[in-house]
C-alpha cells in the first residue's frame, strides 16, 4: 500500500528531502531529485506558488554548492535565483 500525502505535505517532504541530501554532499542526487520534483510542483500549485519558489530556490542553492557543477549549470541556477 503506497503512501498518499497530501500535495502540500508531499511537497515539504520533497524539500527535507533534497536538504538532507544537501547536508550530506550527494549533489548530483539532490540536483536530480529537484529537478524532477519542480515541474510537478509547478503543475500541482502554478509557478508562482511558495512551494514551487523554494524548490526552484533549493535546486539553484545546490548548483551553486556543487564544486562539479558546469559552467551552463551555474549560469542556470543564477537564472533560476534571478526569476
């Protein structure tokens, strides 16, 4: 039996999630993981949602905290920030 949050609760996770994941330096892991949750987000609240910001926000935090990020991955997640 899968578990069903509610989308709000199941979003929260999805940032101490991705935070955890952070505060253990599996970035590559928290950069897919973000970047797989931000359109559902953005899909279940709009783009201009809290949720979805901090997402967004997250997901440009650990860019920037990725000393193997590109060159192309920093310019995007300085868009993202930037939005």
């Amino acid at each position: 039996m899968a578990l069903k949050l509610p989308s709000d609760d199941r979003f929260h996770a999805a940032l101490a999630l991705s935070g955890s994941l952070v505060a253990t330096k599996l970035f590559p892991e928290a950069i897919s993981f973000l970047a797989a949750q931000m359109p559902k987000a953005q899909r279940a609240f709009g783009a201009e949602h809290d949720i979805v910001m901090r997402l967004r926000w997250s997901y440009g935090d650990v860019l920037h905290q990725d000393i193997g990020t590109s060159r192309d991955d920093v310019v995007e997640a300085t868009t993202l920030l930037e939005e």
